[in-house]
C-alpha cells in the first residue's frame, strides 16, 4: 500500500547512500570520536560511515563511543574512498539528528498526541514523581491548560531549540516537526505513550483507515518510536483499530519495532472509567505482563456505586481543577463541534453553563470530554524519498 511507504522516511539507508542523491536516514553507532564536529560510525547495516554535524549541535550533543544515533533524511555529501559521507544541518523539518536509549538511559516519558494529557498522569500516577514527561500537543489552547494543570514548563519549538536540555515540559508543536526531536540529545526517551486520531478507524470517520491523513498518523507514530529506538510503549485507540482491513499493514510495521507487540482489548467499564471497549497495542509487553493481566482481572470497585467522598488532601488536590484551567475550559468557542452546535442553539455563553456541558451524563464519573482537533500540519509534510 503507499501510504505505507511513510515508514520508509525512518528507516536505515546506508547501503545504497552514494547512489542516491535525495535526503536519506541512516541509524548508527559511534565508532570513533576523530575532532569537533566529526564522528566515525557503523550503521545498522554495517557499513562504515562519516557523520559531520552542525555547529549547533556543539551545545546539546556530547557523543561517546557505542552511544546510538539517528540522521533523519540527512544528506550524503560525498565521500573518501568508498566510505560515505553525511552531513547533519542545522534542526529543521526536514532533517535532524537523534539519539536512542541505552541499557542505562534515566527514564524518560514522551506523550504524544498529549490533549489534556491522560498517559501523562497515569505514568505519574505509577512511577516516581520525578519521573519527567514530555508532552507533545498541536492546540496552543489544550496545551496551555495541560501545562497549567500539570505545573510544567510550556514551550514553543523555538523556545525548545533555544533551551533543548528541557526535559519536563509541556510542548506546542506538530508531532511530525521534526525540529523538537532534537530534546532526545538531552535525555532520550525510554517509554511512549500515545494515542493517534480513533475516527479513520471507527465509523464515525467513515472506515478510511489509512486512506484519511488521520489514519497516516499511525504510521508516522510507529515510525517515530522506531526512529527513537523506543522499548515501551502504549497506545490506546477503538476496537475498530485490529478488525479495520488495514490493520494488516499496521501490524506488518509493528513486527519491525524492536521489541515484541501485544494487541489486547479491554472493557474499562469493567473499573469505572469509561462506558466502552479499548483497543490497546503494548510494545515490550514481556515487559508489562503482569499489569497487563491484573488491569484486566479488576472488575468494578463496589465504591463506584457508592457515595463516596474524598477525604485524602492529595487526592482532593489531584481531583480539582485549577482556576486557570477551568477558566480555559468555560469557553463556549471551545467545545467539540457537536457540543459547540448546541451551546449556540442554547444561547449559552462563556462561564459555568459551558463548563457543565463538558461534564458526562450522569451515571458515570465526572469526566471532561476532551476537544479532538487538527493533531498533524499535514500539508506541510513532504513526500517520502
């Protein structure tokens, strides 16, 4: 299929690097450490190469022998001998350089497709506090609030190139930027959270799979954790997701992640959260075996039928909406579609009435429903090579 060709865009081209004459990706290990701005690497095809980097990078990158890299559609610009040459400019959208975790690496979360930031919270809910994520969303407006909420830094990708050893934050870009993949040269990520776009998968988005630009994202997604040399992931998306046509294709790509890849279903109303079945892809599941089998033996906590209150200061803190975002989410302009259609209708205006209509139907927890928008500049995006 040639959506599929996108996944060609992370991939290592090494071998063929002095025959073709177009941007190029290559993985590689440090080999030797020759003089500033100079690297002698082995690709993960074997092939010997010379890697010259930007005077950027001075700030940001500190190479040592066996740490493994990423050029994303660098440039062969020419060679000694038979041993080719790769030049690394400065970040732009169309070519980078990334750093990949070692056995050793600090822990380090990245959130992508972050909205109001649910597997942000889970990973701070499970691990240490400290623990640091990097939250990726495209709405300057739901990144404001995440960011609020969540007391981290907010940055713009100029920001970030200004200060790339940020490594806690808050960031308003396109996931497919390539620029902000530099913060990987900070610390690189050990684990991924995300959820793409579920309407190419559902009926809501008419089945289009990987026909709709949404449905695209799935790939570049799978291709960026594969870039990254991610070993955890988790993503959640609809049932429709495994039983889609296309699905083939997507788990065609998965098979090449480098660690296995588990496909598991799960009904949350079964713990309360939520009224509907979930699709989730575990990548270096061996990992996640026992969560995963005790997530799905849970049924739903009898306090749920309860009234229950809160009595743990923590948890109260962790279940009230700040001001700020509060104020952010009592505008009317900023409701789904659906919603927005009849607040107008209504004659609702801005304050506590919009906040209401963003409250689920009675009958199950309070949760705010989340506002999908635009998550890709797709038309910026170039052709694959």
């Amino acid at each position: 299929m040639r959506s599929l060709n996108i996944f060609d865009r992370y991939r290592s081209h090494s071998r063929h690097a002095l025959q073709f004459t177009g941007p190029v990706t290559i993985h590689f290990r440090i080999r030797e450490l020759t003089c500033s701005g100079v690297l002698e690497a082995i690709t993960t095809e074997g092939r010997l190469v010379w890697v010259l980097y930007h005077s950027w990078y001075d700030n940001v990158l500190s190479p040592v022998v066996g740490g493994e890299y990423c050029l994303f559609q660098g440039f062969c610009c020419g060679s000694v001998g038979n041993t080719p040459i790769f030049f690394v400019p400065v970040p732009s959208w169309n070519a980078v350089l990334v750093k990949r975790p070692s056995w050793d690496s600090v822990p380090r979360t990245l959130e992508m497709f972050a909205g109001i930031g649910g597997w942000g919270q889970a990973i701070k809910a499970l691990a240490n506090q400290d623990h640091p994520i990097f939250s990726v969303e495209l709405d300057p407006t739901i990144a404001t609030a995440l960011s609020l909420s969540t007391k981290r830094v907010f940055l713009s990708v100029e920001q970030l190139l200004d200060e790339p050893h940020c490594e806690d934050a808050v960031l308003v870009a396109d996931v497919l930027d390539s620029r902000w993949w530099v913060t990987t040269l900070s610390a690189p990520f050990t684990d991924l959270g995300w959820s793409t776009p579920c309407q190419p998968w559902s009926q809501a988005g008419k089945g289009q799979g990987l026909n709709h630009p949404f449905g695209r994202l799935l790939v570049h997604s799978i291709g960026i954790m594969f870039l990254f040399g991610i070993p955890v992931a988790a993503m959640e998306n609809v049932p429709g997701l495994v039983e889609h046509p296309h699905w083939k294709w997507i788990h065609s790509l998965l098979r090449e992640l480098p660690t296995p890849c588990e496909v598991t279903q799960s009904d949350l109303a079964n713990i309360g959260y939520m009224s509907r079945s979930r699709c989730f892809l575990l990548c270096g599941a061996d990992r996640n075996e026992k969560c995963v089998k005790d997530f799905q033996s849970q049924s739903r906590p009898d306090w749920i039928q309860a009234n229950c209150r809160i009595t743990d200061q923590i948890a109260l803190e962790q279940t009230t909406i700040p001001e700020q975002v509060r104020e952010t989410l009592s505008k009317r302009n900023l409701l789904p579609d659906q919603i927005k259609h009849e607040a107008l209708m209504r004659g609702v205006q801005d304050g506590r009435a919009v906040l209401e209509l963003r409250i689920a139907p009675a009958g199950t927890l309070p949760t705010l429903v989340a506002s999908y928008r635009k998550q890709a500049q797709l038309s910026r995006l170039r052709s694959p090579p």
